[in-house]
C-alpha cells in the first residue's frame, strides 16, 4: 500500500468551471446539436451520462457562459441537488448549477474522482448544512480537501473493485425489472382471462368471454364493488395519532410501512397496550388488507399472523368476507393495473391524492369462485419469489459496496486484503 497524501480538490483539477443558461425566450437558442445538462439529467441518471432532455444551438452557446464541456469531465451538481457527480460520456454544455471539473489523470483516476466525490456527499451535504450558504459554489467545492493515494495506480484499483460491485448491482436491478415486466404481463392475463378448472389460462379460442365494467372477462365471472365482498371496510387512527406514541409497546402501522411486497416493520411507532385496547377499532388481525390513503393511494398489503393485535395510523382497513373473497386476489387486484386505474379516477387531478373508504367501497372487482382465485394467487407465487429474492441479493450488494467505499475510499483497508475479509470480487 503506497503513501497517501491530503489535498485540495482544486490540486486534481486541470479546469473547474460552471455553466450558463442561454435566455429561454429566444426560440434560436435552443433544439440544436449541443447536448445541454440540467439537475434533471443529473438525477434521472446513475454514474454516467449519456442523454440530456434539452439541446442548445451554437448561437445558444454563444449567448451565455456555457461552454462546451468535453467527454470524461467529471459533472458536479452545485445548486438545489447538491453534490451529486456524474461522468459525460459525450461533449456537452452544462447550466450554472453543474461545475465542471477535468481532472488532472497525472494525479486522479477519473472513475476514483467519481467515487470519492459520491462517498463524501454526505459529509459535503452536512458541512453545507450548518452554513448560511444553501448551495455550494466554485470557490467551495475547489477548497475541498481529501486525503487519496498518491499513486494512480492504487487509485484505478480502488475504482476497479467499486465498478465491479456497480456492475454486479446493475445487472441485478435489471434482472428485476424483466421479472416485474414478466410478472405484469402473468397478472394481466390472469385477471382477465383467469385459470379455467382444467388448469389453463383461458383463451379466446376455447372460452367465451363478455363485456364488463372492468373490461373484457371470463363468461363466468362477475364483477361486484368491494363493499359486497368483504365484511367490513374502516379507516384506523387519525384524530391526533402521535398522542399515544410511547417508546415500546404495539406497533401502529403507517403509510410508510405498507408496500406492494407487503408490510416493512421499519421505523415503527408504539403505543401502550391500553391505548391499543382503547383503539380497538383500528386493531388489525390476520388476513385483514391495509390500504395507503394519502401518498402512493391504494398500495396495499395483508396483515400476516405475526403481526395480528397491531394498530394502524391513518389506513383504510378492509375485511374479506371469506366465503367470497380471499385476501390474497383481492390485495392483488388492488394493486394490478385493473385496480390502480379505478383508483386513479378517484383522484380527479387534485394535488393531494388521497384514498378514502368509500373510494374502497365502490372499487369494482372481478368476482370468481374461490378454487379460480386460489389458481391465480399460486399461479403468481413462482415469479414472486424470485422477485423477492433478487431484490435480496440486490439489497445485499448495495450494502457491501456502502462498506467497500468506506473502507477503501479511506484507506482502512488495501484491495489486496479484500480476499482476508471474505469479500469476493
């Protein structure tokens, strides 16, 4: 492991410069050949850039301080968004809240400017924080100061081992998205078409189907408001919930808690059991459906039998009544595309979306034998798990990056003493 030095930002630089915004008025200014980077491109985006959603002319260019930025310069966003760094992969021009860095590659590794830079955005964020200055500008971020190795050498290893776990969470993430998108086209098919008593998705060849207030659907189904199908829909706490927050005691689940993959005990709050018992209205048993009312309106999941006698704030609480609905189809067409499109209509463009029991009452659902719906639901089993647990190996993957930056962006440990740690690359 070779000597590591401390130094300026500035030092590692060959040019640091922000960028201009050409006057948005004058039409011959813009849609020309020279991308031209926002915060909205430098968010919407991972490491590297490679799109923007504005161009510029020349004449554009000419017109304000933006420059032409040339590929491989490291984008780090100074206003709004702070601190966030990206890599053009294209000749660009930036606006005034990205500075422009092009290192010095005598002296940094662009792929470990990159992650340094990433890796530091906290303490930058928290440094910003306790100042009067609510952005960061050029002057601030060149007096920045970083102890790195001294040898580039070390540098691009460092980088190497950190690309290698980008790579890994890459293609992780994508590997989700085609299991979500295979999962999407199952579950359309299933609630419209359904699994017949011979075990095959119906078709259109061999069945028949009609009309419907939900679409197209099986002959045998019906469809029928929710209000008809479960045994009782009710909202859980919302008259001053934080009154009976203690430091232990009964979980009340919030909105935050409930997500499609069903319910995240993350970031809890408790009430006493004498308060629970008090709010016995809102206690959930098993089985019982818990809807987001304000937010991300309808997400829902089950309550399993591990979290039944809990409580809830602010949550629409369903019932099914068993002989007609089991909670596993009815939380899934919830949150199908069947059911999100109904929801959506209840929102009527206002700001504050929100989600109310009657809107649970009215919401149409196509209404099977229970032996169909007990096919759709294991049907989609397959795809679920292997959803759950890519996402799993991705979460996994995510946290031993966090600790290979910490620990090699430090210099606590040296990439040759990765394989000691367990860690395979």
């Amino acid at each position: 492991m070779g000597d590591w030095i401390k130094i300026k930002l500035e030092e590692l630089a060959i040019k640091m410069q922000s960028g201009g915004t050409p006057k948005s008025d004058n039409s011959s200014y813009y849609n020309g050949d020279i991308p031209f980077v926002t915060i909205e491109d430098m968010t919407s985006t991972k490491k590297y850039l490679t799109v923007t959603k504005k161009n510029i002319t020349q004449d554009g260019l000419q017109s304000s301080s933006a420059w032409l930025v040339p590929e491989n310069t490291l984008l780090y966003s100074i206003y709004a968004t702070l601190g966030v760094p990206r890599i053009n992969k294209m000749e660009v021009a930036t606006n005034q809240a990205i500075l422009n860095i092009i290192p010095n590659l005598n002296k940094v590794d662009l792929e470990f400017l990159y992650y340094l830079l990433d890796f530091k955005r906290g303490s930058i964020l928290e440094h910003s924080a306790h100042t009067t200055q609510s952005n960061l500008n050029a002057k601030i971020v060149k007096n920045l100061e970083f102890v790195i190795p001294e040898a580039i050498e070390e540098q691009k290893e460092i980088a190497g081992v950190l690309r290698s776990i980008d790579k890994s969470i890459t293609l992780s993430s994508q590997l989700i998205e085609k299991y979500n998108r295979i999962k999407d086209g199952l579950l359309q098919e299933l609630l419209t078409k359904g699994i017949d008593d011979k075990g095959n998705i119906r078709s259109e060849l061999t069945h028949e189907f009609k009309e419907s207030p939900i679409g197209i659907i099986p002959k045998e189904w019906g469809v029928l408001p929710s209000s008809q199908l479960t045994k009782e829909i009710k909202v859980g706490i919302v008259v001053k919930p934080s009154q009976y927050y203690v430091e232990d005691g009964i979980p009340m689940l919030r909105s935050f808690n409930v997500k499609e993959t069903g319910i995240e005990l993350t970031n809890l709050v408790y009430m006493s059991r004498e308060d629970n018992a008090r709010n016995s209205k809102s206690i959930l048993r098993t089985g019982d459906i818990v809807s987001v009312r304000t937010g991300n309106p309808g997400v829902s999941a089950i309550v399993t039998e591990k979290l039944d006698g809990i409580n809830c704030i602010d949550l629409v609480i369903t019932k099914p009544d068993l002989n007609k609905m089991i909670p596993e189809f009815l939380v899934t067409w919830i949150n199908s595309k069947g059911g999100k499109s109904q929801i959506l209509k209840y929102q009527g463009g206002i700001a504050q979306q929100h989600f109310n029991v009657g809107d649970m009452k009215e919401l149409l659902v196509p209404k099977m034998s229970i032996e169909e719906q007990i096919r759709i639901v294991e049907s989609m089993k397959s795809i679920r798990a292997r959803i759950k647990e890519e996402q799993i190996r991705n979460d996994k993957l995510k946290r031993i990056k966090k600790g290979l930056m910490q620990d090699l962006l430090t210099g606590k440990i040296h990439v040759n003493e990765l394989s000691k740690k367990g860690v395979a690359l």
